[in-house]
C-alpha cells in the first residue's frame, strides 16, 4: 500500500519544508517532532557539543519517543490519531 508523506515547516534562518515517510513507520515523525520542538530556540547561540544544545535535543527526543510509543501504529489496524490537523 502507498502512503502518504508527513511533513513540516521547519525554520531556522528560512523556512524549510522537510518531509518523512508517514505512518506505520514511526522514525519520520519522531524527527519531524524533534525538529518542531527545538525550532523555537536559537541553536546557534551554543556550540553543538555544549550542555545547553545536548540538554534541550535530548529532552526534545524523550517527548518525541514517549508519543512514538503512545500513539503510532500501523493505522491499517489501530486508529492513529491525525497527523496533519
């Protein structure tokens, strides 16, 4: 079965449509998630192995990963909650 894509606008210093592969396959949607959770602060105020990046992608990526676990699923057989409302 084809699927849709999911994607995003993501903006850093311009806007970027960046696109993944859509559920049952859980690994785009993490990142797309990821990205849209770290969008909001200025990365390039600290450089990338510093404390502050590291803390705000990791706390990023475990509220990411906890949804990943609740809600995806191959929605060919669980109603998946949607993805572009």
């Amino acid at each position: 079965m084809e699927r849709e894509p999911v994607c995003v606008e993501y903006q850093a210093s311009d806007v970027y449509k960046v696109c993944s592969m859509g559920p049952p396959s859980s690994g785009g949607v993490t990142v797309l998630q990821i990205l849209k959770l770290l969008e909001r602060y200025n990365l390039t105020e600290f450089p990338v192995d510093s404390a502050e990046t590291i803390h705000r992608y990791t706390q990023a990526a475990k509220l990411a990963f906890a949804d990943r676990n609740r809600y995806i699923a191959d929605s060919d057989f669980v109603d998946v909650p949607c993805l572009r409302c």
